[in-house]
C-alpha cells in the first residue's frame, strides 16, 4: 500500500501541531523534519500517518493499492 499526503505542512497545523513539536514527537531536529518533508520520501509519510491517526482525523491523505 501507498499513502501521500498531500502537504504534511498543513496536516501538522490542521493537527493543532507545530513543526517542533511533531520533530520532537520524532525525535529528530526540526530542521531534519523539514528536510525530510522536501525529500518527500514514504517514511515521512507514515509518520505523519501514525501521528495523524493518534491526533486527531486525517483527510489530507492520498492512498493507493
């Protein structure tokens, strides 16, 4: 299975997150997050996924068989 969202950025404020919070949440820096959000690589995704699902709904999300 595929998932994408299609801006993490605005999932993690739709969240009622901030960017540090959810680097923290990660454990990485805010910077990493936001290189990992340009990479646009499938691990971000499901993280977001994860943290999306324990936060709150999400609708922002593209999934593909």
């Amino acid at each position: 299975m595929k998932l994408k969202y299609n801006d993490i950025k605005f999932e993690i404020k739709k969240l009622g997150l901030t960017q540090e919070q959810v680097a923290d949440i990660l454990g990485i820096t805010t910077n990493t997050l936001n290189y990992r959000i340009k990479q646009d690589k499938p691990t971000i995704h499901w993280a977001m996924y994860g943290i999306a699902n324990y936060y709150g709904k999400d609708n922002n999300l593209e999934i593909k068989e």
